[in-house]
C-alpha cells in the first residue's frame, strides 16, 4: 500500500509540472498549396517537450475530412536543404481530425512523440485538404515562448511522394498551433526527487 501511495503523489506532482502548452503562428492565409503537398519550418526546443496535437489551416469546406503526417530531421538540423532528401527525416506520427473552414483552425489529435532540447526540421505532409498558409515577409516568420520556438518556412508541391517535387516555395509560413506537454528542467525534476523521496521517508517513519 505504501507503495502504490508514493507512486500516486508521484503521478500528481509531474502532472502539476508537466501542464499543456500551445504556440501558435497565423491564420491569416493568402496563398495554399493542394492535397499531398507538404509544409516545413525549423523548431528550436529549450528543455524537451512532448507534442500531442496540432491545429491547421486549409482552403477545404468545413467537414472535409483529412489526416498529416508529421516528420522531423533525424540528426537535428534545419529542413533547408533537405526537403528533397528522405533519408533525411524519420516519420514521429500521424493523425486526422475534420477541416473547419478556411482560416479556421482545423485539429487533429497526432501520436504523442517527445523532442528533446535542440533544434529540427520539421514537416507536415496533407492528405485529403490543402495547406494554406502566408507568404513571408520577414515579419510574420518567427514565433515563440518560454518551451519553444518557430521558424517558418516553406511547402512543397510532394504529390509523387514525401521529399519528392520540385523546389520549395519560400519563404512560406505555416498556419497553424503546436500542442505539447513541457518536459521539468533538469533542476526541477532534482527537486520534484528530493521532495518525494522525503515524502517516502516520513512516511516510513509513520509506518
């Protein structure tokens, strides 16, 4: 029993520190791609986080119904240079959702996969809508807080296949919310150790 109590008050301490973020860019769109077109932008994580969800921009009717496919860089690095490089990018997750209409935010609930501190490339390929998105003017390309930050980007016309078309249009900004659980810093998860571990040892004493 003592157990399964330390591990409950463990459970309820990283959900206080783990809580649900967002950052979102635009959606504002004046330019779009077509269906198996893909978006790309660089993510810069400070501590890690885990991604759970995604919010999008497309030019379909509300209801239409669509699904993405989210990669990142495997070795990290900017997406320049290698929208055209498969080996480049490892597949993190998928997920579908139903379009809201055009510059409406469109959700779609993605397998939950963490990235750590450092900065990605990263791309969202469409299946069923097309993209919308803005063009860049130097202004609008860069959004950010605390856990993380966006540099956008471009898309890419990969009907034939992913990192497969012709040369990417940039600069282009992606519309749309990041969702994500902030991983402790490394100082928290030390004090949030120490506290259960005193925790357990009162209890202990109690017992």
């Amino acid at each position: 029993m003592r157990t399964r109590i330390f591990l409950i008050a463990g459970a309820t301490i990283l959900a206080s520190v783990a809580q649900a973020q967002s950052l979102s860019t635009i959606f504002s769109g004046n330019n779009g791609g077509a269906p198996l077109w893909t978006t790309y932008m660089d993510i810069t994580v400070t501590n890690g986080v885990t991604v759970t969800g995604f919010d999008h921009n497309s030019t379909a009717a509300a209801g239409t119904p669509f699904s993405v496919e989210v990669y990142a860089t495997s070795l990290g690095g900017t997406y320049v240079g290698n929208t055209s490089n498969s080996g480049a990018w490892i597949l993190l997750g998928s997920g579908s959702g139903t379009a809201a209409g055009t510059d409406l935010p469109s959700f779609t609930n993605t397998q939950d996969f963490i990235l750590g501190a450092g900065t990605y490339g990263l791309a969202i390929r469409y299946y069923g809508i097309a993209p919308r998105y803005t063009n860049g003017n130097g202004s609008n390309q860069f959004y950010s807080n605390a856990d993380m930050s966006l540099t956008l980007g471009a898309a890419q016309a990969t009907t034939s296949g992913p990192f497969s078309g012709g040369s990417p249009f940039s600069p282009r900004v992606w519309n749309g919310t990041i969702y994500y659980d902030a991983v402790p810093e490394p100082m928290t998860m030390v004090a949030m150790g120490a506290g259960l571990l005193a925790l357990a040892r009162r209890r202990r004493a109690r017992a």
